[in-house]
C-alpha cells in the first residue's frame, strides 16, 4: 500500500475527506504546521489553511462538505440513462469510429446524438458520477466479458 494508492482511494470516495479533514484538525492540535499537513496528505497548503480557517470560525460542523455552486450539469436524467445503455455496447454498434469508450468518445457521442457540447474533463467527471471508470475491475462475469470489449467498466 502506498501514499498515492490512499489518496486515489480517497478521490474516488467524498465522504473520505470529512476524515482527512478531521486528522488535519487534530494534526493542528498537536502542533503540525499547515506545510507539513499539506505535504502528508498531497494537497496544497491554502487547501489545509482554508480547512483550519472554517474550522475555527465555525466548529466542527465547518468541516463537513459543503454544496458546491456551479453551473447545473447539461444532462438530464433521460440523457444519462440513455448514456448509461450506450456505455454497454461497442462504441462501433453506435457508428462511432472508436474501438473503446474514453472521455473522448462521450464527448463526440454526446454531442452528435443530442447535441450537447462537454469538455474532456467535464466527461471524466461525468463518467465518475455514473460511477463508470476505464480502468476499475468489475464484479459480474457477464460485465466483465461486456467491459473487456467496450474499455469501460461499472464500478462496484
């Protein structure tokens, strides 16, 4: 097991961070420096420096997740289902000209088949949300067979 292993555990997890969050807290309170949090976790310093700030200004409760403001994403629940069953089959059966699904291939079969426009990072983080990754094993073997022949994979 490696630092970087945890940590991309931890990306994948939200509810990771409340904890990491709360270690940081405790870390202050034994006397580590914000560098020396930043530095064991991977993050920047005005990240931990931020945590210690809503930390102290309002409690515990500053250390929870907060909703974040943006843009509402594009895709309906009606375009995502359909995404999700697109995921299934070879990016070919759809006549696209790929031979594995990337973000770069929802990118084009986003916008050719309902005309909605995403950048690449935005597809990646959509493909996390749908829980779907390009890399992540499986569990059944019938989607195993299923992802070995799209590049795609639900996670469990």
């Amino acid at each position: 097991m490696t630092k970087q292993a945890l940590l991309e555990m931890a990306q994948r997890d939200p509810t990771t961070w409340l904890g990491i969050r709360i270690t940081a807290g405790l870390l202050v309170l034994e006397g580590w420096t914000s560098s020396q949090i930043a530095e064991l976790f991977g993050l920047s310093r005005w990240s931990v420096v931020q945590w210690i700030q809503r930390l102290n200004k309002e409690g515990v409760t500053g250390l929870e997740e907060k909703g974040r403001d943006g843009r509402p994403l594009k895709l309906d629940r009606r375009v995502q289902n359909q995404l999700e069953q697109a995921l299934m089959k070879h990016p070919c059966e759809l006549g696209l000209s790929y031979d594995h699904w990337d973000e770069i291939t929802v990118v084009e079969y986003l916008e050719r088949e309902y005309g909605i426009r995403l950048k690449v990072h935005q597809a990646q983080r959509l493909l996390r949300r749908m829980r779907f990754s390009l890399s992540e094993p499986v569990s059944t073997e019938a989607t195993v067979k299923r992802a070995s022949s799209t590049g795609i994979a639900l996670q469990p």
